[in-house]
C-alpha cells in the first residue's frame, strides 16, 4: 500500500508534469489524424471539419490531393493521417477540434489570453469563425472575469471586437478605461506585439474611441465637482464655507504622491471614482453647516445626496455596435 508521503509526492510530480490532453479518443472512430507539429495527433470526423471550415472543406474535398486521397483510403481499418507542420500551437489547434466536434468541450478547457489569442489566429487562417463563435464567446468571458494585465486585455478587446461579442467588448474596454493611461501608446505597443491578423486600423480607432470616452466622462465629472456641488453649498441660507468644499478637492487628489486631477488625460478612471466616493461620503456630514439639525441644512444636504447620485457619471465600456458605425445600436442611435 502506497503511504501518504508517497501519494503526496506523485501528486505534486503529476502537478508540476501535467499530462498533455488527449486529442485522439474524443472521436475514436474518426477518419482524419491530423498530426500537427510533428508531436500532436488529433483525431476528428472529416465531415465534421469540412462544415466547419471552408479551407477544410476545399482541402478535403475532390480537387485537392489530401482529399482524393482520404476518398481511396480505408479509413474503416486506419484513419487517412494529414501532418499540419506549422500551426500556431498544437494545443490551441486539439481544443478547436474538440470543442467542433462536441460543443460541451469548450467548457473543459480554461484558456489563457495568449492561448486565446493563438486560437484566435488558427481561427483566422481556417476561416471558422461562425462554427467557433460561442466557443470564443466563453474562453474570452471566462478570461475577462480574472484578474488580466493591461496588455493582454487590449489583445481582448481585439478578439472581441473580431467575434462580434459585444458583452465581452464591452467588459474589455470598460477595463482599459478604468486602468487609465496613454490609449494611443498603448495601441502602439500592442500593434507591435499583435500577429497580422489583428486590425491595426481598428487598434487605433479602439484608442481614439477609448480617448473620446474618457475625455466625456472626465468633463462630467469636472462639471459635477466644479460646478454643480459649489454652487449647491452656495444656495444654503445657513451660511457654508465654499472653501472648506475645495480644501478638501486638495486632499482627495495626491495618490501615491501623484496628483488627481479630474481632467488629466492619463488619470485612471478608477482613481477617480474612488475620489468621488470619498467626495460623497464627506458631503454627507460636512457639506453643510448644521447637517440636519435645521430644514435649510437638511434639504441642501438632500439635494448635494441626490445631485451626486444622479449627475454621477457611470463608467461603462465601449458599445460595439457603436463603434462598428453600422447603426445596428438602437439603444444608443442618434
């Protein structure tokens, strides 16, 4: 009998070698092997992938020679086996197999951003973007509902945008707004790490656009802060500093020994709101004289509650029917 120490140490050992997925014996009966990269057999139905794909269907069908060839095989005995010398990743290549074949795959396998992205590119290069839709549509919410680095989550504000999954557009690019920065920059060095098939003309739109929407939200708030709540607190009867309001603008600005500034062009849009919720939080027990121990002060406190809450701007992501310029966005067509 194995002891505890013993089936701890194969565990770990399993843990640190994980055993390479099995791509033959989801379709045992399959007629085609692909043998991709020279180290990875995947099994599949011919029919299967030739619905699928439109480079498959003409590779496998009459007027090609992998496709004469599979019809004089006898895929009955052998399975007719195809070498795929350079994919872009034998792995990402056995999961789009397994997920055409059976759709329930896709939820076994939880990609990363630069295994979505290699997806992605092998999508492109067969033409299965419809057939592999959904399945993009769940790797890349799954991704999005992690923690993700800057720079991959441009790369799935890319992907997004090519599969037409607006949720998840949407989900990307209200991230890139909250993280603030230089768009532009950073379209710049994503075009530089991106393969040709993502869009460089589309990348810098993305940027502009993300530019656009910062910038309308910024002049919001700076309405709101500068605007709306001084001349609120200048209404009041009971008679209100105003520049006990600004003194404290001053301390909600250094963070990090860096100043917020609510029209800065690269201010994380996260800081900001952060700033307003400590803003609304101090309008509620300083921004009056007396509070709410007079009617004059109760109802200015009432309306500095009701004024933040309303005019507040809520971040939201970028709309891909917007940015496509189709006019397919009811919601949002002018």
């Amino acid at each position: 009998m194995s002891t505890p120490h013993a089936k701890r140490q194969k565990v770990d050992k399993e843990k640190d070698n994980p055993t390479a997925p099995d791509f033959q014996s989801f379709v045992p009966h399959g007629d085609v092997v692909f043998i991709v990269n020279n180290d990875t057999r995947v099994r599949v139905h011919s029919t299967v992938m030739k619905g699928a794909s439109r480079v498959f269907a003409t590779m496998l069908g009459p007027n090609f020679m992998e496709g004469q060839a599979l019809a004089a095989a006898n895929t009955e005995t052998d399975p007719f086996e195809i070498a795929l010398p350079e994919e872009e990743s034998s792995l990402c290549f056995g999961w789009i197999c397994r997920a055409l074949h059976c759709q329930f795959a896709t939820t076994l396998w939880s990609p990363t951003c630069a295994e979505i992205v290699k997806v992605w590119s092998i999508i492109d290069k067969y033409d299965m973007k419809q057939s592999m839709h959904l399945s993009v549509m769940f790797w890349s919410q799954d991704i999005l509902s992690k923690t993700c680095h800057s720079k991959d989550i441009w790369h799935m504000a890319l992907i997004c945008f090519q599969n037409q999954d607006s949720a998840s557009y949407t989900t990307a690019t209200r991230k890139l707004l909250l993280d603030g920065g230089s768009f532009l920059a950073r379209a710049s060095e994503t075009e530089k790490r991106s393969e040709s098939n993502m869009p460089g003309r589309s990348l810098y739109r993305l940027a502009a656009n993300l530019q656009a929407s910062q910038i309308e939200l910024q002049r919001k708030v700076a309405k709101l802060v500068y605007n709306e709540i001084p001349s609120l607190i200048n209404s009041n009867n009971c008679f209100t500093e105003p520049t006990l309001y600004f003194d404290h603008l001053l301390e909600l600005m250094p963070e990090n020994g860096h100043p917020i500034c609510f029209l800065d062009p690269e201010a994380p849009l996260s800081r900001v709101d952060q700033a307003l919720s400590k803003l609304d939080n101090w309008l509620s027990y300083d921004g009056t004289e007396h509070e709410t121990e007079c009617e004059e002060c109760a109802k200015v406190q009432h309306k500095l509650r009701k004024t933040i809450s309303y005019m507040r701007p809520r971040l939201s992501g970028l709309c891909l029917g917007c940015f496509e310029g189709d006019n397919t966005c009811p919601e949002h067509k002018k």
